[in-house]
C-alpha cells in the first residue's frame, strides 16, 4: 500500500520564494562587488598613469595674498584634503594640497611638483594611515609599512624646513569604530597598534620648527584608540565637528609661530 503524501502548496511558494530572493540577494551583492572591483582596477590603473598624481593640481606656484597673511598650507591624504580653513584667522591664508588615498611615499613625492613653488610660511601635515591600514593585507611587511610611514614622513618634514617653512605635524587621527568583520578577522587592532606606534613617533620629531598637533588625543575616546562618537564620520575619516575641534588647536597653535 502506497503511504499517502501531504502536498502543502503554500509551503512551497514559501520555498520558491526563498530560493528567488537568496538568488536574487546573490546577484545583488556579485554586482555590487563587480562594481567595486571595477572602481578598484580603475583606480590602480590611474596610479600606474600618474603615480604621485602630480595632476591632481598644477604645477605649485606663488599664491597670492594680502600683504598682512602668511600662507598655510594643508598636505597629505583625503583626512588633509578634507580639512576646512579655521573660520577667524585673518593674519592667514589657506590653500588645500591634500589627494585622496595617498600613502606617505605619494605625498613625498610630490612636494616638490605641488608645494614648494608656493613657498608656504606654514605647512600643516596629516599622512600616514593609507600606509598603515595595508598591514592586514600584507602581514608579513608590518615593520617595513611602519618604518616607511616614519621615513616618508620625516622626508616630508625635511623637504618643507629646506624650503623655509615651517611645519605643524599632525598625530595620524585615530580610526572610527570598527566592523563586526574587522573585529572578527582582527584587523582593526592591527591598524590601531601601528597608528599608535607611529604617532609616538610623530611626538618625538618635535622642535622649533616643527610642532606637533595631537590629533589623536583631540579626536580620540579614552583610549585614545578610537575616534569619538560625536566626531566619527567612517572609518578612516572624522566629520566637520572633529575638524573644529582640531581647528582651535591649529589656531592656537600657529599663534605660537612668529
């Protein structure tokens, strides 16, 4: 005798449906890496082109400004990119030269092509964490990434007190709160240690020449580790308010700077 089978015909639906959306979701987040892929070829591919991307802006030359300023100068990665000129601060004028995405190594590089041309009386350095958030990627290379990221920031610093200029060097800003993922594979406290190590480092170039803005502790929770809540924009970037914050720093300490 054949046992008689129960057809649930919303079971299913309910089946197919799922299986149609898990299809569905899959192609979704294929395309979506697709897409990233394809941003990522392109972008690499602009680098072979232009390296340093010396044609992000012209060749430096004199800007011009009232004969009460003296000239600033941002420089570095999208975190000095992203900078804004403090809101009061008649006695100067400020220019952008940060990229987005550059490493240390990058923004060496192009002194020369983008900065020294300008003569600027102050050059205010953020740089360094496009270097160190490669650690996870390539483990085996973690001393060299860091002694690199010091070595190129110091040729940085060089470059700007040949050129007559003075420098405020800022602590690499801390990174926002990390992903489920990057807690789970570890990478955050990879970055987050080599941040911190870089920035002690930072704090030991001080001079007369060379003052240290301390991003890090401005910007910081109370580890230090980690961007505050109210100032966090993602990961690697801090939103308008962590730049106000570090800007009455900035000015307090230019005031310093004869």
């Amino acid at each position: 005798m054949v046992a008689k089978t129960n057809f649930n015909p919303n079971l299913m639906l309910l089946v197919v449906m799922a299986l149609a959306s898990a299809l569905i979701g899959s192609l979704i987040v294929n395309y979506r890496n697709y897409q990233i892929s394809k941003q990522y070829e392109m972008f690499f591919s602009a680098n072979l082109l232009d390296p340093f991307n010396l044609s992000s802006y012209p060749s430096s030359s004199q800007v011009a400004t009232a004969s009460n300023e003296r000239l600033v100068v941002f420089f570095g990665d999208s975190r000095a990119l992203e900078w804004p000129a403090p809101a009061s601060t008649a006695e100067w004028h400020f220019i952008n030269r940060g990229i987005n995405a550059q490493t240390s190594v990058q923004a060496a590089g192009r002194y020369e092509h983008h900065i020294a041309a300008l003569q600027p009386d102050v050059i205010v350095v953020q740089v360094g964490v496009n270097d160190l958030r490669l650690i996870p990627l390539f483990p085996e290379k973690r001393d060299q990434i860091i002694a690199n990221a010091k070595r190129y920031i110091d040729d940085i610093v060089a470059q700007a007190l040949a050129n007559d200029s003075k420098v405020v060097l800022s602590t690499i800003f801390p990174v926002g709160k990390p992903s489920l993922e990057q807690k789970l594979t570890g990478e955050s406290v990879e970055v987050i240690t080599a941040v911190r190590e870089v920035n002690q480092y930072i704090r030991s170039v001080a001079t007369d020449q060379v003052k240290v803005l301390e991003a890090d502790r401005i910007l910081g929770d109370a580890t230090g580790s980690i961007v505050r809540v109210e100032y966090h924009e993602d990961f690697l970037h801090i939103n308008k308010r962590g730049y106000d914050a570090l800007n009455q720093e900035l000015v307090r300490i230019l005031s310093t700077m004869n």
